[in-house]
C-alpha cells in the first residue's frame, strides 16, 4: 500500500506552522517556570577589608599559611584573576549560545515527529515548497514578536482571558496575528483571517467564529484601518 503524499500547498504550510506554534508554547511554559523558580540566595557581600587565608606547600608535607585582606589579594593576583574572569565570561557565553533557540530545528524536530506518529516517510522540510518564504519565516516570526502578539490577542478578548482559551486556537491565532502584523506583503490581511477561521472551524464550528472576532478585532487596530 503506498504511502499517501502531501500536497505541499500554503494551506498546509499554514497547518503546520500552527503545529509547530501549538509546540512552541511548551517551550515558553518551561521557560516562564525556569524564570518565576525561587531566585538563589544572594552571595554575602564582598568588602576589601575582609581576611583571605592562603596556602601554599613549602615541601616534605609543609603547607605555609599567609593571611591578607582582601584588596591586597587583589592587588597581588589581578593579572590572574583577570584572566579567571575573562575564561568564566567566555564560558557563559559560549553555553548561552549553545542555548540560542534554533528554530529550523525546532521545526524538524516537530514535524518529524507528527509524521512518524502518522507512519509517514521521513521528510526533510527545509526542502519542500514553500518553506522558506513561508514556514520558516512564520514560525520564526512567532517566536521573536511572541509578546507582541500575544499583547494583541489579549486586548481583542471579548469576556475571556488569555489563560483560558484553547491552546490550539491560541496557536491559530499567533500564526494569524504574526501574519497580520507583520507579514501581511507576502499574506493579505483578509487572506489572513479566511485561513485561520477555515483552520479553526476544522477542529469545531464555534472556534471558527471565536478565532474570527478575534481577528476581526486585531484588523481594526492595524495603521491601515484607520485610513
């Protein structure tokens, strides 16, 4: 039995945006918890007057002890202190990087994922249609402007809060509000909207109509509305 193909249209490309979307907002729930986790209890301050003990082995199993202050210590080892600090710096930097968020990746790592779960062959996104003028653009997009977005659907929120509504419909809506804000040369405003209702209304008929006064609230905000 062959496998069935994907037709690699903007429509699907949109589909799975939202499921990377929809995936993402885990990574932004453990990130909010790593921030809100009890702060560490701050070092004791550091004065240049404090008493440092050093020793150092003199030989035959002879350790000689030598106490200074603090600020003689630092005046005595600064060059090696410098370098200390400038490795430790390196350090962070380096593991900052290796944190950095690599959205293609992610974008793999997700869609791979739902097509193995679907028995599907594996497939190498970055290469099919449509992915870099749209897909990777997108969800990329989502990611950097999340705040804003979010800020945007909040406002247009008719008796409800953000927390409390669907995730995926909350993923519908990122996706939307990205394109309409930001994306809107490459995916008309209109375009924007139609697609994500039709999304919406997939999963239920009264989600369609939610995600679309929404939408229709976040339209009237753009600088063109106004004109």
């Amino acid at each position: 039995m062959s496998k069935k193909k994907i037709p690699f249209d903007r429509r699907t490309m949109r589909a799975f945006a939202v499921d990377c979307v929809f995936a993402y907002d885990f990574v932004l729930r453990e990130q909010r918890a790593a921030e809100s986790e009890t702060p560490k209890k701050p070092e004791k301050t550091k004065r240049a007057t404090d008493t440092i003990t050093i020793s150092k082995p003199v030989g035959k199993g002879i350790r000689r002890r030598t106490t200074m202050t603090r600020f003689e210590y630092e005046e005595k080892y600064k060059d090696v202190l410098e370098m200390l600090r400038e490795e430790e710096q390196t350090q962070e930097e380096k593991e900052s990087a290796e944190k950095e968020f690599d959205v293609e990746e992610f974008i793999q790592d997700v869609l791979g994922a739902k097509f193995e779960e679907e028995g599907r062959e594996e497939i190498i996104f970055a290469d099919v249609p449509d992915y870099a003028e749209y897909l990777y653009p997108v969800v990329k997009g989502v990611t950097e402007n999340i705040e804003e977005i979010d800020a945007a659907i909040t406002r247009n929120l008719k008796n409800w809060s953000f927390d409390r509504v669907n995730r995926t419909e909350i993923a519908v809506l990122r996706v939307a509000v990205f394109e309409m804000l930001k994306f809107s040369d490459v995916v008309p405003v209109s375009i924007a909207i139609n697609e994500a209702v039709e999304l919406a209304k997939a999963g239920d008929v009264k989600s369609g109509a939610f995600v679309n006064g929404v939408l229709s609230g976040v339209a009237k905000e753009l600088p063109q509305a106004g004109q």
